[in-house]
C-alpha cells in the first residue's frame, strides 16, 4: 500500500499529514518548526527527526512511502530547497520528493484546488492566487528582515516597539507594556531589550507576542486597537495586488494563519477595507489545512510521474 506524506512547515509547528494514495488523511500529527529563515538548526533536525520516525512507525517504513510533498515557509531563500532536501534525505528518504512554498499547499488545501486565492499570516505573511488559466501571482513572504508585515512577528515587534516607547513617554495610557512584562517573566525594560537582541530568540518568540494585540483590544485600548487597523492595512495591501493582477475580482479569499483566525479584530478590519474597494472578495475558512493540501500536491505529482 502506497503512502502520502504531505508537511506544511511553518515558523511555529510543522503538520505532517500521511494518507493512502487513494484516500483521505490517514493520519496528523504536529512536530516543531523546520523554517530555515531565521529557525534554529537543532529545533529543525529534531523537527524533522520526529517526523520521520512517525512516518516509519505508521507507514510499516519508508519504502511505502510514493511520495514526500513539502510546503515550507522561506522558499525565497534559495538555499532553503537544498538545506530542507538534506534533511529528508538524511533520515532515510530517498524517493520522490516536491519542496514547494507553503502559499501553494496551502491554497490547494483551502480551495480544494489548485486556483484561487489564498492569504496567510501566522509567524509570517504572504498572498498567493491562481487562477483559471494557471497564471499565478504571489506578493511578501520575503522574511522577517524585510517584509512579513501584517505577521505575527510584526505585531510581536510593534507590541515591543510601543513598550519601549510607552516607558520612555512617548506613549501614554496602553496597557500593552505590562501584558508583555507578564508574558516574557521580565520585570523592566532593560531585560526585555536583553532579550530581544540575545542571539538565541528566535522570531517565533516574537511572534508568540501577537495574541496579546487580541486581549489589549478587547479591553478597549487604543493604541492596540489601532495596531490591529495598521495590521489590516498591511494585509490589505499583500491582497489588492492578487486580486487585480489575475482579475479574480469575485474569487473568495481563504484565510491561514493565527493571525486572521484568532483575532476577530484584524480579521474585521480587514473585511471594512475590501467592502469599499472589492467587495466580491469574500474571506472564507479553508476547505482542509496546508498539510492535506500537500498530500493532494503529491498525490498529483505521484499520479503524473513526476519526481
């Protein structure tokens, strides 16, 4: 019986999905993080460690295995493919393998197809979209150094940045400060700048600021409620460009992400901004996650031959 592996690899966790090469998913199951931007080497081995001593453990070995797809935050980099390869390789895989960008996977999970569009912020950002002739057009995902506004890591550092700016009096009255204090266990704003630029912190420790933006709006604060409005900006401006470009001006628009799945306020900000310039453009939940959207990938690729 021939096997499916389909990995959604992201900045946070990583979703591996295996079915039968004919069925629906056999199994899910999470494991750390294999983003190569900015991710940390260790975390990523045992990432991937993990993940294929469960594959072995549920497909009876890897020999059963027809096909590995991967969608993995970073693809940009263009070592990403090389460094992610290694490592499926060095746990034993040696048959067919895609690496693609996770928008793609996560698109032909969302929509059931591969057509459509797709936004996700979660540690990241990007906005992907095909459409009825093939022709695709992709905007961010560029990193954390220079791009994934409207990202949990980007509100994670702006929550940080007005932390800052609130001790110093250039902010007064947000209750932000104290709600980070109380989640990184530091007492003032000379540890948290410690941390921020200790070498070891990663932008998933950032990001893992971002539910916070979510609390503070809900007790009314403004100034958070006004990173939630920039955040929705942010995001607006990745969609708009998709949108016009491959003219899907009444195509649905899938959502992924914690971002604009956990906190209503960003996902409702956004809603007002397409209602007064594309208001065809709906957001919808996905259909079915990244993970499955790689089986349905490789399953693709396996049926067609490909490698």
């Amino acid at each position: 019986m021939a096997y499916i592996v389909g990995i959604d690899g992201g900045g946070t966790k990583t979703a591996v999905t295996i079915a039968r090469d004919q069925e629906d998913g056999l199994i899910t199951f999470t494991v750390g993080p294999i983003n190569y931007n900015g991710g940390d080497a260790n975390a990523i081995a045992a990432s991937f460690e993990e993940t294929f001593n469960r594959t072995k453990l549920h497909c009876g070995g890897l020999q059963a295995v027809a096909h590995i797809c991967i969608g993995a935050a970073g693809i940009s980099n263009p070592l990403v493919v090389r460094f992610l390869e290694q490592h499926v390789r060095s746990n034993g895989y040696n048959g067919p393998l895609t690496i693609t960008g996770d928008q793609e996977t996560a698109l032909y999970g969302a929509q059931n197809d591969l057509q459509g569009i797709i936004l996700i912020a979660g540690t990241g950002s990007i906005c992907f979209g095909v459409n009825a002739m093939g022709e695709r057009h992709r905007t961010g995902g560029f990193g954390h150094l220079i791009d994934d506004e409207g990202s949990g890591y980007s509100i994670g550092r702006d929550l940080l940045s007005l932390l800052v700016r609130a001790e110093d009096g250039r902010v007064k009255d947000t209750i932000v400060p104290a709600m980070v204090y109380e989640q990184l266990g530091l007492g003032t704003v000379q540890e948290v700048i410690g941390f921020v630029y200790d070498k070891s912190t990663t932008k998933k420790e950032i990001a893992q600021l971002a539910p916070i933006l979510t609390t503070a709006c809900e007790k009314g604060d403004v100034h958070a409620l006004k990173l939630a409005e920039q955040c929705a900006a942010n995001l607006y401006e990745l969609v708009v460009p998709v949108i016009e470009k491959l003219k899907l001006v009444d195509s649905p628009i899938a959502i992924a992400g914690s971002v604009l799945q956990k906190s209503h306020f960003v996902k409702e900000a956004l809603e007002r901004k397409l209602a007064q310039s594309h208001s065809q453009n709906k957001l919808i939940l996905p259909i079915r996650d990244a993970a499955y959207g790689a089986v349905l990938l490789g399953r693709a690729k396996a049926n067609s031959g490909e490698i």
